[in-house]
C-alpha cells in the first residue's frame, strides 16, 4: 500500500509559499511609502500671543527650533482703558508670532517657551498649535520643515 501524505520537506515548501502570498498581498493593501515621502513629520502652526515689546525675542527664540517661516503681526489686546487701568495694566499692544514647526519639535519649543513666559519680566504670553493638512508641493514642505533631504538637486 503506497502512502500519498506529503513529506516534511513538501509541506515546508508549501507553508512558505503561502507566507509569501500573504504578505504580498498584505503590502499591496497597505500601499507602505517608500522610505523618502513626506509623511513621516507632519508641520503645524505655532501661534504665540506676547507683548509687542517682546515679539522679536520670541521670534528669535522660536527660530532655534528649525523653524524657517515666521510672520510677526501686530495687534491690540481686547480689554478696554477702564479693565486695562482696573488691572493695572497700561499696555494693550501686543505681537502674535505665526511659526510654521515640525510636530516633533512642538514639545521642546512649548516647553521652552512657557519657560520664558514665567522667568522674563513682563514676558507673558499664549502659545497653541494648529495642525496644518496639507502643504502643496514636496519643495514648499521640504522649506518649511527645514528638511533639505526632501529638497533634490534640480
């Protein structure tokens, strides 16, 4: 009587083959991006609210974490005389910083900056992040988040 069972080396051969199939069809639905895509640090906006006298401070501050576009607007606080006088304020001017930043950089800046606002004579401010969707272009991000690997030799 013949045996018809595979033998060891068979059923290896077809394990294997299965594994493979697998994971092909694994990447495929995956769609995994090569190594070079710009998918693997996002960017947000670091909005900084300080006093006008303190902006270009922040900003420079703020420029240390590989920051490469900022924008200074100048605003004025929303409080009237009677609050500003009744607090003791007298300066309602103020500067808001607009820093495009990488995500992975935020908890460094934030924690830095927050620092800043407690120890620096009237150096008070607010500080929030807004995450951005989308950037047009792999130049554009690749300038923005101060990452020349993404930038290639034209």
């Amino acid at each position: 009587m013949a045996d018809n069972r595979p033998d060891k080396e068979e059923i290896k051969r077809s394990v294997n083959a299965a594994r493979k199939k697998v994971r092909q069809r694994a990447a495929q639905k995956l769609r995994i991006p090569p190594p070079n895509t710009v998918t693997g640090n996002r960017l947000k906006l670091l909005i900084t609210v300080v006093n006008r006298n303190k902006g270009e401070y922040y900003a420079d501050l703020l420029q240390s974490f590989d920051v490469n576009m900022q924008t200074v607007l100048l605003a004025n606080g929303t409080a009237n005389a009677k609050t500003l006088d009744l607090l003791g304020l007298t300066n309602n001017e103020k500067a808001v910083i607009l820093s495009v930043i990488q995500e992975s950089k935020i908890p460094d800046a934030l924690h830095t900056v927050e620092e800043k606002f407690t120890t620096i004579k009237d150096g008070k401010g607010v500080a929030f992040t807004v995450a951005l969707t989308s950037v047009i272009g792999t130049l554009i991000y690749g300038f923005l988040s101060n990452n020349r690997s993404v930038v290639k030799d034209v």
